[in-house]
C-alpha cells in the first residue's frame, strides 16, 4: 500500500490541496510549478516591442476589416504565444478572448482566409491550421489598412 501525501500549494491568490499517492502529489506539483513558470515568462516581441498584448489589444490596434483579417490576427496573436498551430476551437477561444463576435461558421473563415487571401495554411495534422509567411506580414506591416 502506497504513502498518501497531502501538499498545499498557494498560486497568487489561490490554495490548492493536493491528496493521494506520492507519484501523483510530485508529478502536480510539477504540472503546477511549470504553469506558474510559463505564466513568469516575459511576453514575446510584437512589431519589435516588448509588450504583452493580448487578443482584444492586438485587434484594437490592428484593427482587421473582415473575419479573413480577424482570423489572420488571432492567429498571429495565438503563434506569437507559442501555439504554431491552432485549431478552430483554438480560434473561437481567441475571438470570445478579443470580445470580437465570431463568425456562425467558424470554419468557413478559416477556409476563406485559406483559400481565399492566403492568410493561413493547412498545419501538420488533420484539422490544424497555421499562419502563412504572406499572413505574418500582412498583420504585422500592412495593418491597419488605409495608415
């Protein structure tokens, strides 16, 4: 019969208890340590500052003129914090995150911008999508247009 071990973990301004097998009270605490470490990261470079943006910051700034731009932004937004690739919940997450009402067919902006601008690609695996070069330059350098 395995030890059972009790830990609190105090996060900010939230405990958390953890109870049971050691192997799984060390393998959450590191689950929880790494978090806390992600979250400690400085954010990345957008456009050569040194600023956290977030989804609703980037597209008040970037201001996209239709759900092909709006998806090209949250997906700049999404690879610049680590997600190369991204899904369409991933993308619906974004758009809730940016308060931007998302499209009824999410994945027909996804297509669009595909197909349609080149703003995205197809990524590794079925259902996975990625920024295109031609979408990393058009976020970054070509909006907000008519400036």
């Amino acid at each position: 019969m395995e030890k059972t071990v009790a830990v609190t973990v105090t996060i900010g301004d939230r405990r958390i208890t953890l109870e049971g097998p050691e192997d799984f009270v060390r393998g959450e605490v590191r689950r929880f340590a790494f978090s806390v470490e992600a979250d400690a990261r400085p954010a990345p470079a957008v456009d050569g500052q040194r600023a956290a943006l977030t989804e609703r910051d980037l597209v008040a700034q970037k201001r996209p003129r239709n759900q092909s731009e709006t998806v090209a932004v949250l997906g700049f937004c999404l690879t610049e914090n680590g997600h190369a690739e991204f899904t369409e919940a991933d993308i619906k997450r974004a758009y809730v995150r940016a308060g931007v009402r998302p499209p009824k067919v999410i994945s027909q902006a996804l297509r669009d911008a595909r197909n349609k601008f080149d703003l995205i690609d197809a990524g590794t695996k079925r259902g996975t999508y990625r920024l295109s070069a031609h979408g990393d330059r058009t976020v970054r350098f070509d909006l907000p247009a008519g400036e």
